[in-house]
C-alpha cells in the first residue's frame, strides 16, 4: 500500500511540473509579441525608432545627415500613399517636420494602420521621433485626402557608435495596412426586393 501511495504522490508531481510548464509557455507566447515590440523600440534592434520624451535634442552638431522616406501599401488597400517630399537634409540633433499624404481611391470608407522601420537598422537606436501616425487606426472616407506629419531628428550620439560612423543616408519606411471591418456590405433591401421579383417570374413560368 505504502509503495502505491508513494507512486501515486510521485505521477501527481510530475503531473503537475508538466502543466507548469505547459501554461508558463502559452504565457511566454502570448507576451512574446509585445515583450519584442518593447525590446525593439528600447534598443532599436530591426530597425525601429525611438520614442523621443523631450521634444529636441540638447546638442545640434554641425554634421548634416539625409534621411529619405519611403511609402508603401500592403494587403489590397486601395490608398495612394507617398511622402510629400522624398528626402530632407538636417543637421544631427535637429528636430524636422515632414508629412506623408494618403488618399483613398475606394468607392467607400476604408482604414488602415501602419507600420515603420528604418535602414541600416542600426541605425533605428538614434532615430528618434516626436511625433508620428504609426500604428493608429486612420480611416479615409471616398476620395479623402490626409496629410500626416512625422516630426523627428537624430541623436547626435550616432557618431559614437563604430558601425555608423561613416553613415550620411537614413531610410524610414512606413507600410499601411488595411483593417478589415471596413469591407463593403451587400444592400439587403435590394436583394431582396431581386428574390421577390425572381419568384414573381418564376411563379408566372409555372
């Protein structure tokens, strides 16, 4: 009896390590996204920028750096979408206000959201911006037009780092996407009133 007990008390430990460690991993999973995303935008690592807390930098250095903008649309999102203008000179430390403009070339209203990375991605550490419309939902309705800016400089502090010391061009890239609750809905009325007259013709056929 004693030996049955034991084993039953040994198989309950193991039962029970294993489901720790079966819901400690679907935990890790789900925290894995945002825990990257946190990574990513403390470190800069893949080439994300830096959320600016002041709104300039301290130091201005007399060294010029050209940053160029790229725009893209993914997923059938029917938005013209491109950067007012294609780059812009600024001194390293100096905050630069661009803009970006979305039209929507759809018959209806349609949203989306956006992403953004910078290259060389090293370089994402000391691209700091101040304000932008990465990952807010933007809704356009037929035809509208948006302007949206994008205020940013450079951390002075780049010319420290070895692998960047040499670098005159920054890329930033921004992709919007679509959000799916805007599809068009099919006007039930009208169907309807289509499936009356189809049973009509049908009826009168009989």
């Amino acid at each position: 009896m004693r030996n049955a007990s034991s084993t039953d008390r040994s198989n309950l430990r193991v039962a029970l390590m294993c489901g720790t460690i079966f819901f400690s991993m679907v935990g890790l999973a789900f925290a894995s996204v945002p825990l990257y995303r946190l990574f990513c935008q403390v470190t800069g690592y893949g080439g994300t920028t830096q959320r600016a807390e002041q709104q300039y930098s301290d130091t201005i250095l007399d060294r010029e750096i050209t940053v160029r903008f790229d725009a893209n649309t993914s997923g059938g999102l029917g938005w013209d979408f491109a950067p007012v203008q294609r780059d812009v000179t600024l001194k390293l430390g100096e905050t630069v206000q661009i803009a970006y403009k979305a039209q929507n070339k759809a018959s209806y209203s349609t949203s989306g959201r956006a992403t953004f990375n910078v290259t060389p991605e090293l370089a994402g550490a000391y691209f700091n911006k101040i304000e932008c419309f990465c990952f807010t939902d933007t809704e356009l309705k037929p035809g509208e037009t948006l302007d949206m800016p994008v205020v940013f400089f450079v951390d002075p502090d780049i010319i420290n780092a070895p692998e960047l010391k040499n670098i005159r061009t920054i890329t930033l890239s921004y992709t919007f996407f679509p959000l799916d609750r805007d599809k068009p809905q099919a006007n039930s009325a009208k169907l309807g009133e289509g499936e009356e007259e189809h049973r009509k013709v049908e009826g009168n056929n009989g």
